[in-house]
C-alpha cells in the first residue's frame, strides 16, 4: 500500500465553484450545530456524503457505519484482473474522513427503524440519528442462476464485481490458465453496476491473453442483446483483439441467440446456458443484481429490489429522514456508476443539510462519465449531464456524448490518461 494511508479516499475537485453548483453556496460553513448524520456504508457515495456535509457544516456530526477496514473500487479493478496495477492500487482506508472529525465505526448495520430514528448494528446496539443516508451498494440475486453461490464465487466462479478478494482471485486463475485455455464472461441482465463494466473487462483480459496466452479465447455469454458503447468496444475488439475473424481472442453471444446462463456446474467448470453448455478454464459469471441487504431490511426498496427516492435530494419515498444513494437507489435514467454516486451523494449531502438548517434543497444538477480502456492506451468513455425537471431527473439536450468512432489514436491515448487522471482525482 505504498502511499495508501496518506491519500484521501475522496479527494474534492473544483472547489468552491463545484460546491455551490451542487447547492451548498447558501449553507456552507453554518456554524450552527445541526445534528446527527448516520451514513450506513463507506463506498464511493457514504464517503463522498460524509466529506460534503462536514464540510458544509463542521458542526453536523457525522458517523459512517461500514463493516470492512479498507474499501477497493471496483472501477479500475479491472486492470488489476489483467495484471496492469496491484490489488493495493484500489485499496483505500478511512483515516483521512476520521482526520476531518468524521466516525467511522467499522460494523454491519443490520436495520433501520424509521420510527424511533436509529441504526440496528451487530456489535455497537443502535446509534440515534437526525438523518441517515444509505448507500449499500449491490446485492446478487444468486437464485437465477442454478448452481452458483456467495461460497462458489469466493473460491471457484468469481464474480469479481466487487472488488477485493474475488479481484484477486480471477487474476490468479488467469494466470494459472494454460495458453489455449478458454475464458467465460457472463455480463447480467440490465440494471446492474457499472454497464461497461463487463465489456472493459473482455478487452483487459484480452490484452492479457494477447500478449502472454495467445490461444486462448474468451467467450461472452450475455443476457442482453445490446450493451454500452457497443459500436465503440466491437470496433476497438476489431482492431486490437481480431473480432469477426476466425482467430479472434473474443466471442460475443446476445441472449437472444443463446447467451442467457441458467445455471453452473462448479466441479467440471461448465456454464449451462439457455442453448447449449459451455465449458471454459476460468469462469466470470455477474450475476443479476439488487440493492443491497440492508436495504430490503429497512423496508427502502419497492418490488423491483431497488430504492425509490425523491430524486430531487434522495429521500427514499419509504421512509422519512432516511436518504438512499449510488447504485442501490432509483435514480434512471443515470446509470449505476462511481461517477455516478459520487455526483449524487453531492447532491444529497447539499440537501440533508439544508434540512438540517430548516432550509429547502437546491435544484441540483448531476454528472455521469464512464471510461472504459480498450488497451492501456484505448480509452473510450460516454458522458452526461443531468437536471431535475421538478418530478425526475432528466438528461440535459445537447449535452454528454460518445467517443466519436473511427477517433485518432491521440484522441484514444488522451481519454486513457483522462481515465487514469479522474481514478486519481476521485480516490
């Protein structure tokens, strides 16, 4: 972890201008003594939540309540699975929200109870709160898939869609992997963290095998029949990896022609699609998702498994005082993305304390950028601004954009750096 513990885990660009164009101008620096924030989960929306309201109030305490020591993104992990960065290069701690007054009390938050106003925590009993913002991530719906299990992708079938061991683990079997071996992606069915994710994944490990097991494929079992900057990742797999020809290194199956997986078989390494049955040396199955657990505990989510929320200032529309953000929440048509959660839990930070101060929350507007790295120096991205309508969150016309195709190879070396420079101005 060489020089981890002496960098912010959310560093805050722009200064004051990005904190008045997510509505704090009229509350900053209150000094006035606000009450008790309660931030269950300290991922990239908990963290930027917990920075944003002390700053804008260093009165307002704050506690975060997050079960594990170190937090690893998930975006960038993918370099880690291709050998391009060390595991510790995602690895980040808490001491720098704790130099800034922030709690963090390192525990698994079990309940919410909306009436009496306080978190349910495993070792700590229940901490009051004036409000509390959850932001738990993702949860799998491992019943779609016969066969698969928390234990089967901990220790043979990874996942690796939250980043840590499983990361770890799929850059392991890779490389044990013998050259000629055959690689399985199972992208999930929409909505799911982080859409390029999976595709950007296919390109590193590409890469990878380009460079040092040149016969080996990697064969993509989705269950859509579309994805994100998809003309951009055929074209880039074109280029660099041979796609639509017979020695290419990726195979892409839409789930309407036989992509869907119905389950696996862990001891003979076999993926039982909706066709046919696969089997591959290593195995990266995402399974569908859902907000995490604690969310379904609390009574946040609707029956869809997701977290509706006022999206003007992410109150959930379940419970009052309690606010839900990043990929958990209802926030289409933003994409569940880091970028993402870090430009909504801005948004709801600015409102919480606002309500705190008896003030209303701002009328907000949000960003969302998602680079992805066809090679080390193949960057591609898609970028959107948001506003709110007075109802929802809407895309703003004429703003965002793709890549452009057939861009120059400056073009795509600028957007890499553009990719590596945001990772290093977020963490």
């Amino acid at each position: 972890m060489s020089g981890i513990s002496r960098r912010n885990f959310i560093q805050i660009t722009g200064g004051a201008a990005a904190v008045s164009t997510m509505g704090f101008s009229n509350i900053l620096l209150a000094g006035k003594s606000a009450g008790h924030v309660v931030i269950i989960g300290g991922g990239v929306g908990g963290a930027t939540a917990a920075h944003y309201i002390k700053r804008a109030d260093p009165a307002v305490q704050v506690t975060i309540i997050e079960p594990n020591a170190n937090y690893f993104t998930c975006f960038m992990s993918n370099e880690v699975i291709s050998g391009e960065r060390p595991l510790d290069s995602i690895k980040f701690g808490y001491k720098n929200l704790e130099s800034m007054g922030i709690k963090v009390v390192q525990d698994l938050a079990s309940n919410i109870d909306a009436k009496k106003k306080h978190v349910v925590t495993r070792k700590n009993g229940n901490i009051a709160y004036d409000r509390c913002i959850v932001s738990p991530g993702v949860d799998f719906k491992w019943e779609m898939i016969e066969g698969y299990s928390a234990g089967i992708a901990a220790t043979k079938i990874p996942h690796a869609w939250k980043a840590g061991p499983q990361t770890a683990l799929l850059h392991k079997q890779l490389q044990a992997m013998k050259d000629g071996g055959t690689v399985i992606i199972a992208p999930p069915p929409n909505p799911f963290r982080c859409p390029p994710g999976p595709y950007e994944r296919a390109c590193q490990i590409a890469h990878y095998l380009k460079n040092n097991k040149p016969k080996s494929k990697i064969l993509i079992l989705d269950a859509k029949d579309k994805f994100s900057k998809q003309g951009l990742f055929m074209q880039g797999w074109k280029k660099h990896y041979g796609y639509g020809t017979d020695n290419s290194l990726i195979e892409w199956v839409k789930g309407a022609e036989g992509g869907i997986i119905e389950g696996v078989d862990a001891k003979t390494n076999t993926v039982i699609g909706s066709v046919d049955e696969y089997k591959a040396d290593v195995i990266n199955v995402i399974p569908a998702q859902k907000a995490g657990k604690i969310a379904f505990n609390a009574g946040l989510v609707n029956d869809k498994g997701w977290c509706p929320v006022d999206q003007k200032t992410f109150e959930s529309t379940k419970h009052k005082d309690v606010y839900v953000i990043g990929d958990s929440s209802v926030a289409s048509p933003m994409p569940k993305s880091g970028y993402a959660a870090n430009s909504e839990a801005k948004v709801c930070a600015a409102a919480v304390v606002a309500s705190l101060h008896g003030k209303p929350a701002a009328h907000p507007t949000l960003v969302n950028t998602c680079y992805s790295l066809i090679t080390p120096d193949d960057g591609i991205s898609v970028a959107m601004v948001y506003n709110f309508d007075g109802k929802k969150i809407q895309k703003v016309k004429g703003s965002g954009g793709l890549t452009p195709m057939d861009s120059s190879e400056a073009m795509r070396k600028r957007e890499a750096r553009y990719a590596h420079s945001w990772f290093n101005n977020i963490t």
